[in-house]
C-alpha cells in the first residue's frame, strides 16, 4: 500500500473501531480481504504449511499467523492492546435527576477525566438480546443518533477554581435526555436491534469528533484512541503485505484486550492465548511439545505500544538525556524495574533493524522519581518465555479523549514492522 494511503486508512480505522469490539471485527474484515481463513478455539486446526489464519476470543482479542513452508524453528511475533481508557455504561445506568435522564459510569482504565467533559460522546460497544423469536443473538452498535454528555460544573460555582475536583461516583454521569419515558437506554435499544428483549451489554462513551490530521502540512494525527490503535494498523499493515511465507519462521500478531484494565483475564496478555496458538499452531503441522520449546527460545516479540513524548509546557517531568520528541522516529523503552521488557540484547535487534532500513530511532527512560506506565511487553515475556522488546511512537496527551501523535512517526513505525516480519 502506498505510504500516502496509510494514513488515510488509518484515519478510517480510527473512526470506525470506537471499542475494542469494533476493532477486531475491522482487523478480521481487512484479513479475510487478504486471504486469511478464520479458525474457532473450540474446533480442530487443520492447518496448512504456507497458510494464513487468525483466531479470535470474546471478540475483542485476536491472532493472527502465517505458517512457513517447512518445519518451524522459530517465531516473530508483534502484540499490542485493542482497548483505550474510557467510561463504561453501568448494567443498569439509567437514573433520573429532576427531569434529566442520566446513564451512570464505571471509570474504564485511567483516562484523563477532565478531558471526557463536556464533549459530545456516542455509545459504543456490544449488546446481547432476544430477538423477536426469542433466539439469543449479539450484535455491535453505535448510537450516533443519540449523542450525550457529561457536564461540567460552572466555574462561578466551583469553589476550587484552579483544580475543580472530580468525585467518580458522583461526578461523571452523563446527560442523555430531557422530559421523556423511561427507561429510555432499553427503549433505544430495542427499537436499534428490533429486539424483543435486551439482555445484557459492554457499552461504553465514546467521543463523536472523528479523526483529523492537524498542524503544518498535516503533520499530527489527533484522535481518541491513538493508544493504541496506531500500533495495532501497523502491526496489521506488516503482516497482510507479506508477499510470501518464510521458510522457517512463523510471523504473527497478537492484539489483546484489558490492557488499560491489568491485563488479568481470559482474553488479556496475562492468558496462555498466544501461548496456546502456538503450541495449537505445531500440534497442527505435526510436531511436539519438545520442538514447541526449542522455537520459543529462538523467537523474538515486539511490544508495540504508545511512548510518552516530551511534553513542551513539562519538559522538567521527563528525563534530561531520554525525551523522546515527535517526529524524530520510533521510541525503544526501557526500564530497569521491567515495567517494559526491553533489554540490551532485544533493544540492539531493534537499534541494528532501524539503522539498516534508515529509520529513526529514540531512547525513553523514566526519570528516577516518576512513575513510566507499563505495556503488555513484560506479561508476554513472563507468560511465553520469548525473547521481548518494548518500542512505540511518541505521542501527547495520552489516555486523553484527544491524543497526539506525528505521522511521520507512524509512517516509520510501518516501514520498521514491515522490515522485521520481512
């Protein structure tokens, strides 16, 4: 795909996968485009040297593989996370104030709360539900229709005006209607789906500003969800445009949900899902447990997260010799308290791969007393065994309901995954 083209799909990736639900079901749209067969976790694998698959859990995680064409010896693998911080509708979220209908929240992960204020947001996510039959089906919604909003308190009323505090219980439900019948959510459900009943749901408030690329020349992508859906298209950008199957190597991506959550699930990077496909992947093609070992310990995984960019207005919060800037290339991270898996071993693969193919690169550490964040990196290594690396683009504002990230980045960032799964 032209490098031009990149972005513009990244921008409609951005707009049309609002909850991780959503991005799954647009990764699978664009791999069954490219000639990959969907496999199910509960039948047999009756796979294929040269073969494309993937495999998908819960809906909101999934992996996808290349087989090589002869006997394995080992893997490269690339992960990142489908979910984003957010507000998650309660199961029963709907209250009335005075005449205001309102949808109560849990607060999804860390989001910067006061940047959810006042904004226009849609809900998101997925419904199950008895049909007119009476057959329980699911379905994935987005009610651009009935947008709503979590308003916030006037300044004239604010005693703290310089750091209005925000209570989560009582501070962040959502505004959706005026003067009508309850319950109104059950309502606008019902008549979306043209179900009889509605059963439960994962809902969430999602931003309606679309994805928009800003600046001098277009040069910053700002949109909700950057972290980390940017890794997420590249990652999936490197694997469809493989040409041909290696001879030896399996080349895979994993994305997982939870992540902003602890990872701490069934479909998380803390489960044997990669673990398991690999293993299903070798039990396929004929070999044992003894050669599922060897590979992993010839493999490398590349974590693919969001780095944090030095802020212009903090540069005092990041560490003197290691702020990573945007538009300067690709972030290698590292942490000597494994928040990040990054190592020297692992970090050179990625230094050596970036000088051959003139990609910039970048150094982050955390100065000594600020906390870093953390990724997926060290629960893959912990959980597999592999071999693992942690880099992502820089961005601002990050787990804000805007992000920022520069598109040069991005473009290199596609360019260093093409060239490692190649």
């Amino acid at each position: 795909m032209p490098i031009h083209h990149i972005i513009d799909d990244l921008l409609k990736f951005l707009d049309e996968s609002p909850t991780s639900w959503h991005a799954v079901q647009n990764v699978k749209e664009t791999l069954l485009q490219a000639g990959f067969q969907e496999l199910k976790e509960e039948d047999a694998w009756p796979l294929a040297f040269g073969g494309k698959y993937f495999v998908i859990k819960n809906g909101s995680s999934i992996v996808a593989f290349q087989t090589p064409l002869e006997e394995p010896t080992s893997a490269k693998i690339i992960t990142s996370h489908t979910d984003s911080p957010a507000f998650k509708l309660k199961a029963n979220p709907e209250f009335v104030q005075e005449n205001m209908v309102m949808l109560g929240c849990e607060v999804y992960g860390g989001p910067l709360l006061t940047s959810w204020l006042n904004r226009d947001l849609k809900i998101s996510g997925r419904v199950f539900y008895l049909d007119k039959k009476g057959k329980k089906q699911s379905k994935l919604v987005t009610l651009d229709q009935f947008p709503v909003c979590i308003p916030q308190l006037a300044i004239h009323l604010e005693n703290n005006k310089d750091n209005p505090q925000l209570n989560k219980q009582q501070h962040l439900a959502a505004i959706a209607a005026l003067d009508v019948e309850t319950p109104y959510l059950e309502t606008i459900l019902k008549k979306e789906l043209n179900a009889k009943t509605i059963l439960s749901f994962d809902l969430f408030l999602t931003p309606s500003e679309k994805a928009s690329l800003i600046g001098f020349e277009n040069q910053m992508i700002a949109s909700y969800r950057i972290d980390s859906l940017l890794s997420v298209h590249a990652c999936l950008q490197a694997l469809i445009e493989l040409k041909s199957a290696s001879l030896n190597e399996i080349k895979a991506f994993v994305f997982y949900d939870h992540e902003e959550v602890g990872s701490t699930s069934a479909i998380g990077a803390s489960s044997p899902f990669l673990a398991h496909t690999l293993e299903r992947i070798l039990l396929s093609l004929h070999f044992g447990k003894e050669h599922y070992f060897r590979l992993l310990a010839k493999s490398l995984l590349i974590s693919v997260d969001l780095a944090h960019a030095a802020h212009p207005s903090y540069m005092e919060k990041h560490e003197p010799y290691h702020r990573p800037l945007l538009n300067r290339g690709i972030v290698i991270k590292q942490n000597a308290s494994l928040r990040y898996a990054s190592n020297g071993s692992t970090s050179s693969q990625i230094v050596e791969l970036c000088q051959n193919q003139n990609i910039p690169y970048q150094h982050f550490i955390s100065r000594n007393d600020m906390p870093c964040g953390s990724t997926i990196g060290p629960l893959n290594a912990a959980a597999t065994g592999i071999e693992t690396v942690d880099i992502g683009v820089p961005q601002l504002s990050m787990h804000s309901c805007r992000e920022l990230a520069a598109v040069q980045d991005q473009l290199d960032m596609c360019r260093l995954l093409s060239a490692f799964l190649k």
